[in-house]
C-alpha cells in the first residue's frame, strides 16, 4: 500500500468508534500500520477488520491509557508486531458534565484520568524509546498528535474539569514540542470540532451536526479532522512542532495561544489603591479574548 504513511507504524487511542476510528481507518488508507486502542474489544475489533478487509495493517491494543504500565505494553506490542513506532495519536475521551457548584471530586478526577493523565502515559513511554533510538544515533521521526478543545482554549460552561484537562493538554503540548524536538520528535495538538458520541449525546447538537441528505459536503464528518491527523503523523510534518491546529469542515486554522500585553508599568511599587486605575488602563487597551462557550 503506498500513501503519504507508507511504512509509518502509529497508535491511536480511543480508537473504536468516533474520531478515533476515523483517524485509524485514514492512517491506515494512507499506508500507516495502526494499533486500534479501545477499551471496547468489539468496538476496535470491528475497525480492525474493516482495515483489513481495506487491504491495510491494523492490530486491536487494550492497554489502559491512564495506567502507566499498562501504556508501556502498547508500545511493546508496536514494537513486537510491526518492529518499531513512529507516532502516537492520543485520542481517548470522556465527559463528565456539571456546572462547577456541583462538580464532584469523582466527576473531576474520571475526566482527568483519561483525559490529561491519559496523554501523559503512553506520550511518556513512546519519548523513551525514541530518546533511545536518537541517542543511539538512529534517525527519528517521532510524532505526538494530542487532542485539545476549544473548551480548553477558551473554556466552556458546565465543563469546567474537561475545559481544564484540555487546557493542561494545550499546555502541555508547547513543553513536549520544546523539549523533544533534539530527539527528532514533534508535538502538536488538534482542536477538531466533529460529529462523534460525545458531540451528538445533545439532541440540539445531534440535530445541527447531522450529514446533509443530499449528498452535499458532511461539514461535521470526523474524518475532515483526521486528514490533518494523518499530515501530522507523517514525515511531511517535519517542520511544525508546538501549535494548537483547529480543524472543522474544510476549515484548518492555528489558534494563538496567551500572549503578553505592553502593560503599565510605574518603575516602583504600586500601593494598593493605585491599581485598580492602573487596571482600568489595561482594560482599555484590551483586546477581548473570545467568549467562553455557553456564556
């Protein structure tokens, strides 16, 4: 099979239904070997086998994402089946949604577990194995696509603890793109907006990200998003490391992240009643960050 992966070997977690199952099946149309990550057996089998029968590489991983050793044996089984692993795209999700007053520490910590932990586990064993390979003077061309939201650029009500998951994914993105790429790895995060079990469990959503019926563009189609997936696990993406990339529709666009302002500054110490006129200078001058989504 020949495609602009050919030869890559790629995991993708959350992979058996959703963004995920979209991002695996065009990996695997454009070449790449895919390890299908789910924790529903049947769900990634069924993806395998429709790889498969496609005439591409696939193989069904349950390790659990947000248990470190577990995370290590995906990289193992990539290794022992296709002989090495050249990119991972952490995927996986969950919601658990309350307005912030009846937020539990059990809705709080199930979101991070998955979400921000999950990115952190199996990015951390694949970085190993490419450190290795790199200070064994072996070429690299590790990537890590993570999976922000503009919840997390910019927050969303009644999400607080997916909005700061996937803040701390954005953030963690730009420290991983900095800090890796002398081992030839890059690290970007998408911020997709689809149509996905998460996305359609509100019926308004549903009803708005529906496929048109007449055969017109599926604006929300997942796999609009995982074209750009599929460019970002490739040697093509060489070159772009650290960015936040918004993908919906045929719509690609970088969000900026937080940037300094001139300020005001006194050259001394502003007593406490100073500031807030000094407050009102700044706001003046502001440039509105965009709202936050519900508000």
């Amino acid at each position: 099979m020949t495609g602009l992966c050919k030869g890559r070997v790629v995991i993708v977690t959350g992979a058996g239904g959703g963004l995920g199952a979209a991002h695996a099946k065009s990996l695997a149309a454009e070449g790449a070997a895919v390890l299908v990550n789910d924790i529903n057996q049947a769900a990634a089998q069924a993806v395998v086998d429709e790889i498969v029968s496609a005439g591409g590489e696939a193989v069904v991983n349950q390790s659990d994402i947000t248990n470190y050793d577990s995370s290590g044996e995906a990289i193992q089984q990539a290794l022992s089946v296709y002989g090495n692993l050249h990119a991972v795209v952490n995927n996986a999700g969950n919601n658990r949604d309350r307005m912030f007053a009846s937020l539990s520490e059990a809705d709080w910590d199930a979101v991070m577990a998955v979400h921000l932990k999950g990115h952190f586990c199996l990015a951390s064993h694949a970085v190993q194995y490419w450190r290795h390979q790199a200070k064994a003077g072996e070429t690299v061309s590790g990537r890590l696509v993570n999976t922000t939201s503009g919840a997390g650029l910019q927050g969303s009500i009644g999400q607080s603890n997916y909005a700061a998951a996937k803040a701390g994914i954005a953030a963690l993105t730009l420290n991983q793109a900095a800090e890796l790429g002398r081992y030839g790895i890059t690290a970007n995060a998408i911020c997709p907006v689809a149509r996905t079990g998460m996305t359609t469990a509100v019926p308004e959503m549903a009803a708005r990200m529906a496929a048109p019926e007449d055969g017109s563009f599926d604006h929300f189609a997942p796999e609009n998003v995982s074209s750009v997936v599929v460019w970002l696990c490739s040697e093509a993406s060489a070159h772009v490391s650290g960015k936040i990339i918004e993908a919906e529709g045929g719509r690609i666009a970088i969000a900026d992240g937080w940037r300094s302002t001139e300020g005001v500054d006194k050259g001394s110490r502003w007593a406490p009643a100073e500031v807030g006129e000094a407050f009102e200078a700044l706001l003046r001058d502001e440039i509105p960050a965009q709202k936050v989504w519900g508000s």
